[in-house]
C-alpha cells in the first residue's frame, strides 16, 4: 500500500510525457505509485513510456493502463482511480501538461495528515511555456471560485504573482488538472453505474464513478467539488506546493462579456460544445432548489446573455442541447442520489456562492 497513487490519463503526450514524468519521480516524498491511463494514443506515448521508464514498470512503482478507445477525461482517470482507491490514502490527478516542483508531494501530505476533513487538496499552479522551456510567474489556478450566477472561474488565472495568493485557505473547489484527494472522500461520493439510491460504494468498483463520465471532459471539477462540498468535505488552497501548466485554453484576467466571449473564440468547438452542455448538466444534478429560488435572477441573466450569444455567434453549439436532453434521465437519476445523502443544507452551500 503507497499513501499516495499518481493517476495520469495521457492522450496523444508524446511532448509532455517524460517532463511530467520526471517531475514525478524526482520528487522528495517517495512513497507513491504512479498508474498512467493511455486513452488510445496515435502518437508515441506509449513507446516512450516503455522505453524511458521501463524499469519503473518492471519494480511496479508504475503501471500502464491502454484503453482500445479514448474514455475522455472522466473515463480515463475513473479508470485508474478504481485501480487505486483500495490501496493509497490519496490519489493525485495530474494532467500529462503539467511538471511539479519537488515538494509538491511532501507539501501536501504534510497538510493532509493533519486536516481529516480536507477532501481535495491543491498547490498554487503557474503558467508553463513549454515552447520556450520556461517556467513562468503567470497564475495559472490558485483555486476555482464560484458566483451567485454558478459561473465557475479559476482564481488568479493570468495574473503576475505578487504575493496576492499566498495564503492557506479554505476555497470552493479544485482543478482536476492537479489536485489531491481524499480516498475516503472519494469513496464517499462515487456514484454507481446503476445508480441504485440505497448503494453509494461497495466492493463493485469498477461500476463506480467518481468523475461523472457523462460529462466526458471539461466542467467535471467544479461537478466533484460540489459533490465533495454537499457531503460536508473541505477543499483547500496550498501555495506552498507548486506546480507549473502548459494551458491551451486561456482565461485572461478580465471577468467581462466581452472578454468571456473573446475566451470562446479562441477556444475549439467541442470545448465550447461540451462546456455548455456540461454546464447545465451540473446544475441540474447539484443544485439545491432553495438555493435555485434564491438566486434565480442571477442564474437567469447569465444564462440568457449565454443562449443570446450563442445564437447569434455560435449557433452550432446548440448541437448540446440534444445531448444534454438525451443525458437528462441518467443525471437526474444521480441528482437523487447526492441529494438524499447531503450533509450540509442550502445555508452553508450559499457560503461558496459570491
């Protein structure tokens, strides 16, 4: 048993792979597994990870997982968090785009091991210009925040460090791109496959998700850090771990229309696709209808200024709304499930509602 697994879901890595992972095993705190989830790579992820970390393989301080078929995100790291969960305190999901400083893991165990509510864990993430080789002082994520409107943005993105976010703090959620979790927490708010109300986790591991694989990819982590903050666990902020994150999906600093519309342009059309589909997908299955009532003027302003937008500047995104309909009895399936067991009441979920 390691206290801590590694799960990386690699998708076409062959750029990042041997960074990523020598950032891993180059780290101070040793007592870890690593389980690599390949989601059928074209390119020559595989062959590297074979050939450059073979032995690491043979002494089963890593394990390599082939899908025949790309599982997206959720599926992929689903995959290798089954495989894990029985056997480590915590499992850290890392993305195949980001390199850890060397104490990233002992930074975070250390905080860990004191905090027993603490279900999802993260360090302050900085931009990684992996064209230039350069580690920069860009934010990249210190943590996601949510509004009354339940937009969700990543705290810090595109700011020069100054010292603004170097505090510990108690936050509303994680990036999923590089967070720690509990595996307790985890177990707590896997859902089964048959979604079955009165079976939450047993030994039947492979039918259960953590992260929602309807969702397929994107807007997962602001899904499991309502599920982890409705079953009453914490999510903290740690600067002291640090990571860095070659993004291709950039927010600039301004919260405006204009520049959230700008962010979309330069984003590709199955992100934008999966992001508004994705989006009602979570408030349907975590909302709380008190909490719905309360601030409904804001959730209906932002989301017609969203349906607004999109019919006059990006009307194929409306392709969603079918899949989200075609998806809809599964959620609500779920949303049964978290709300019959909830810990907390609307009150203390309007805390992390700005």
């Amino acid at each position: 048993m390691s206290k801590i697994s590694i799960v990386i879901a690699t998708f076409n890595a062959k750029k990042y792979i041997s960074h990523c992972l020598n950032s891993v095993f180059d780290q101070t705190f040793q007592d870890f597994k690593v389980v690599i989830v390949d989601n059928a790579s074209t390119d020559e992820t595989i062959e590297i990870i074979k050939k450059n970390y073979g032995s690491q393989i043979i002494n089963h301080k890593l394990k390599l997982i082939e899908n025949k078929k790309n599982l997206g995100f959720c599926g992929g790291y689903n995959s290798g968090i089954r495989e894990v969960i029985e056997d480590s305190e915590y499992i850290l999901l890392l993305n195949q785009d980001i390199i850890l400083e060397k104490n990233y893991l002992e930074e975070i165990i250390k905080f860990l091991e004191i905090h027993s509510k603490a279900g999802a864990v993260m360090g302050k993430l900085y931009r990684w210009d992996f064209d230039k080789n350069e580690k920069t002082n860009i934010i990249d994520c210190a943590g996601i925040t949510m509004f009354k409107n339940r937009r969700a943005i990543e705290i810090g993105q595109g700011e020069e460090d100054k010292g603004q976010y170097d505090q510990i703090k108690k936050i509303f959620g994680v990036t999923c791109a590089c967070a720690v979790f509990n595996s307790q927490a985890l177990k707590e708010i896997g859902i089964k496959k048959t979604y079955n109300p009165t079976g939450l986790y047993d030994d039947e591991i492979n039918n259960i998700e953590y992260l929602d694989e309807d969702f397929f990819a994107y807007k997962e982590d602001i899904d499991i850090s309502l599920r982890l903050r409705l079953y009453g666990w914490s999510c903290f902020y740690l600067p002291q771990a640090k990571a860095y994150h070659d993004r291709t999906a950039k927010r600039e600093k301004s919260l405006s229309d204009v520049s959230a519309a700008f962010n979309r342009k330069t984003k590709s059309k199955l992100i934008n696709y999966l992001s508004y589909k994705n989006h009602l997908l979570m408030l349907i299955k975590n909302e709380l209808l008190s909490n719905f009532i309360l601030h409904f003027p804001w959730i209906f302003f932002y989301e017609l200024k969203k349906f607004v937008y999109l019919l006059f500047f990006e009307f194929s995104t409306f392709k969603a709304l079918f899949k989200f309909f075609q998806q809809l009895p599964r959620i609500l399936k779920k949303r049964k499930i978290i709300v019959s067991h909830r810990k907390i009441n609307a009150r203390e979920m309007r805390k992390w509602m700005e």
